[in-house]
C-alpha cells in the first residue's frame, strides 16, 4: 500500500500557498505509507542553457560548496548550490548531459535525484509529517506538486527507493501498486535501453520504461498508453511534468485513486480524505479516474 | 435531531454512539456533518434510525449495517454497505468500487454512477443504480437483484450465480456465464418494485435482464471426463 497526491494551481494567484495546500494532503495519506515520503515540487525555473538537478547524499556534513566550486571550475561556468537537508538544489549554467557526466565521474557519491530546468525532488525515510517538516515543504511555492507516502512491499526502504522517481528532464513518477514483471523489464531496459537503476524497487522500472519511451520519441501520452501493454501488475500512477501531471490506472484498477476539480486547482489523491481540506472542495466536480485511461493536465 | 461534527468530535465516538442505543430509542434521526472522506462511518449499525450524512465519505460507510437507513449526501469511497444484512442506504453522488460487496439484505440506492465491482459477491441484498456501474460487476453474484439505469461495464456478472441483473442501457461485454435472459411478467413486476422502493422513475419495459447460464457451477454429468 502507499498514498499518492497531486495538486495543480490552475489560479496563479495560489502559487504561494502551493505548500501550505499540498502538506496537509501528504501527511494525510500517513496510514498508506508510513515508510518514507516524498515530493516533487516545480518552481523557479533556470535560464534557457540551463539545467536544475536536485541531488542526494547521506551525509550531513558532505562538501556540497566544495562540489559547487570545483564543477564551476571544471566546466568553466556559473553555478549556485542550495543545500536543503540531505539534498541539494544545484543549478548550473550547463547543459544537462555535461553536467550529469560531470557528477557521475568526479562526484560517484552523489545521487542525481531530478534533473531539467523547474523540477526538484525531495524524498526520505521517515513519517510524512517529518519529512515534510525536514524538507519545509509547506513553505514551497510554485505552480505543482506531486507527493508520495511509501509502504514498501517490493524492496528495502530507503531514501533511493523512496519516490517520486525521476523520468527524465522534468518528469517524475509516483506509484501505488506493484509490479510483477519488473525483473525481466529491468534486464531488458539495461541490455536494450542502456539505462541504469540505483535500487532493485519495481518503480523505479516503471519510471525507467516512461524514460525508455520518451526516448524512443513518444509523447507522455503515448508512452503511457504503451505501458498498459508493457507492465503486468497493479498501479496508479501519477506523472509530474514541467507543466502539469497525468494519472494513469491499471486496467483492472485495484489501487485507488479519485480526482477533483475547481477553477482555481486540478488534484489527485490515493483518497478522498487527502483532498477534504482543499478550499472550495465543497463545490467541486469530484470522480474516480477510469481505468486504463491516460489523465493529463496542464500540457503533460 | 442529534448532530454529530466529526471536525469536533472523533469518529469512534460517533460509532460508539449509535451503537449503544437502547432498542426503543427516541433518538431516531442524525445529522453527521464534516466526514471529511474519513472510512467506517456508521458501520456495524442495528437500530431502526435514519442517519444522514452531509459530505463525502471515505471507505466502508454503513458497511454491515441492520435496520437502519443511512443517507449520505456525497460521494462514497470503496465498500458502501459492504455486507449489509438489512435497511436502506442511499448515496446521493457517485461510489467507488465493490458498493453493496456480499451484501445478504437491505436495499442500496446509488443516485450517481457505482466504480467497478458493484455487487461483487452479493448475497441477497437489492441494489438500484441511477447511473452506471463499472467493469466486473456482480461478480460472482449469488443471490439478490442488481438494478442499473445506466450502462454497465466489462465483464458483467461474470461466474454469476442466481442473483439477477437489470440494465437498462448498454453492456459493454458480459462475464463468463452471464446471459441474457427474457424478461417475464414476474421479472417485470419485480423490477418495478424494485424501481418503486428505491425512488426511480423508469418504465421496467426499457430495461434487459441477465442472469446466469449455470453452465460454470453446475456439476454435468455428460462433461465428467474433463472434470
């Protein structure tokens, strides 16, 4: 079990509240997934040229400003750094694929854990309410966040295994379920695809496939579409793009998942409870996604 | 009328509540207010009262419910009226999945559409859907009746047994053993009843019955080689 959330500021004017509004919906999902937690938040986005990572490592007195200065020089360029807990929020005047190199040669400790130009992803072990409270989501602003509450069943818990998982540039994925032909996919996306997982966790598969198929030139929707083929097992899904998220079940739809809309936020919830606090909740249009149907919003 | 704030007071205590009145009680109408999607509210009732709540639910609500009637003015999650035995429980918005699971009595009325798996496994219980109900309904259904307005999804009564089921507009794709069947005077007459209690205007004549082949649980001699 786990408990996915989303929340998509269709009023601009909310921005500032992003936080405010979305830890609540977190921290209520608390009973599907006490484990570990984690958001994707998308705001202040970087220069054209640019590239935004979020970065991970353990330890609390890790060199983050040494690491800022040496890849400066290394690549000749401006770079600031922001460290926020056990991450840190680098933005670097790069492009993406130099940056990457750069981090995987000279900083092999350092786990990437978003990369693009407006995503940062924070994730943790631990209750919820304290990794919010580590992490001061409630105080994010922006235009959408994606969360989620992890109760493993697949693999150990850990902060790698945590989620939302990166899927490329400004994409992320957050899932409720459980893979059964995660193994052979994982072999196949290694030998076939050349891409790297860091856990032995089934999402982490599932994001690695969206990326797989991104790659291949799909567009999310398609890519979505051909993971109802390609994935056996239950899941819903929620997708975090630079623009918006999208929400996909499983087609014999065993995990829950319900919607609500106003004019000023689209959100998604494992439950209802999460979204129970949302202002103008009261009012507004409430339904259970479809399964096996590709929910987008924003221009996913 | 009693009213009960669950932004004030706890859940439990609401259950404990209704669950500790004596048989006779005069205390025969609630008000629950702010249920915040919050599961198990009203469940396990067995006292002739009307408790009428005013929001979302979340999972179970009036599940095993007896005697009483259970109006929510909202949305349910999964499991609305799970087993119940007898009384009434009407859903003014949408439910999720397995509405009236294993229900043996009782009548559901769900004004909105019912998610997948409606009826699954019911056992004697009535249900009456205005809207639609989605894939894997009255999946494995052993006794009781199924009213939908709507249209049904996938797989409908699949490994049916002898419940029946009334839809009155489209099946996309019947279940394993699931038939159609005609539609009697005493099938008509049933329907309308049905109709009738739960508070629906529709003529019964528009509406298609289905029922099981009993090929699947029916032991035949002539296929023992293969058994």
């Amino acid at each position: 079990m786990c408990g996915i959330v989303g929340l998509y500021l269709k009023n601009p004017a909310l921005q500032g509240e992003l936080g405010r509004l979305f830890t609540p919906m977190l921290i209520e999902m608390t009973e599907r997934g006490p484990d570990s937690a984690g958001v994707a938040v998308y705001h202040n986005p970087v220069g054209d040229g640019a590239t935004k990572l979020t970065l991970f490592n353990r330890d609390r007195d890790y060199a983050w400003k040494a690491l800022e200065t040496d890849m400066e020089r290394a690549l000749d360029t401006e770079a600031s750094l922001r460290r926020v807990s056990s991450h840190a929020v680098l933005s670097i005047d790069a492009p993406e694929r130099t940056a990457v190199d750069w981090l995987m040669d000279e900083r092999p400790e350092v786990q990437i854990v978003s990369i693009g130009r407006i995503i940062e992803i924070y994730k943790e072990m631990g209750l919820p309410a304290e990794v919010a409270e580590e992490f001061a989501v409630s105080e994010m602003t922006g235009s959408h966040m994606i969360g989620h509450t992890r109760m493993a069943t697949e693999s150990a818990v850990t902060t790698a295994g945590s989620h939302p998982f990166s899927t490329g540039r400004d994409l992320c994925l957050v899932h409720n379920g459980s893979l059964s032909n995660h193994n052979r996919l994982r072999e196949w996306l290694k030998k076939n695809a050349g891409l790297r997982f860091q856990t032995d966790n089934d999402s982490e598969v599932a994001a690695g496939y969206l990326t797989h198929r991104l790659a291949e030139g799909d567009s999310l929707e398609q890519a979505l579409e051909k993971a109802i083929d390609d994935l056996d097992g239950f899941y819903t899904f929620a997708i975090g793009t630079a623009r918006g998220f999208a929400v996909l079940r499983d087609p014999i739809a065993c995990k829950p998942a319900v919607m609500a809309e106003t004019d000023d936020w689209v959100a998604m919830a494992s439950e209802y409870r999460s979204l129970a606090k949302l202002p103008g909740v009261a009012n507004a249009a409430v339904w259970e996604p479809e399964p096996a149907r590709v929910y987008t919003w924003g221009s996913a | 009328m009693a009213v009960f704030d669950l932004a004030q007071q706890p859940l439990r205590e609401l259950n404990r509540t209704l669950h500790d009145l004596p048989e006779e009680t005069n205390e025969t109408h609630w008000k629950v207010t702010n249920p915040m999607g919050l599961h198990n509210i009203a469940v396990g009732l067995d006292r002739p009262i009307t408790v009428e709540i005013d929001g979302h639910v979340g999972y179970y609500c009036a599940g095993m419910n007896q005697q009483a009637e259970v109006l929510v003015n909202g949305n349910c999650g999964q499991g609305v009226a799970e087993n119940m035995m007898s009384g009434r429980v009407v859903v003014r918005g949408n439910a999720s999945q397995s509405a009236g699971a294993t229900a043996h009595g009782g009548l559901l009325v769900i004004e909105g559409d019912a998610a997948a798996r409606c009826g699954i496994s019911l056992k004697g219980g009535d249900i009456v859907v205005k809207g639609s109900v989605g894939h894997m309904s009255a999946f494995m259904a052993q006794a009781g009746r199924i009213v939908v307005c709507g249209d049904a999804g996938e797989y409908l009564g699949d490994s049916l047994y002898e419940a029946r089921i009334y839809v009155r507009g489209k099946v996309s794709q019947l279940g394993a053993d699931c038939v159609e069947k005609e539609m009697e005077a005493a099938h008509l007459e049933e329907l309308r009843d049905l109709l009738s209690a739960a508070g629906v205007e529709a003529d019964p004549a528009d509406f298609r019955r289905y029922g099981s082949a009993r090929n699947l649980y029916h032991f035949n001699v002539d296929k023992m080689d293969s058994y």
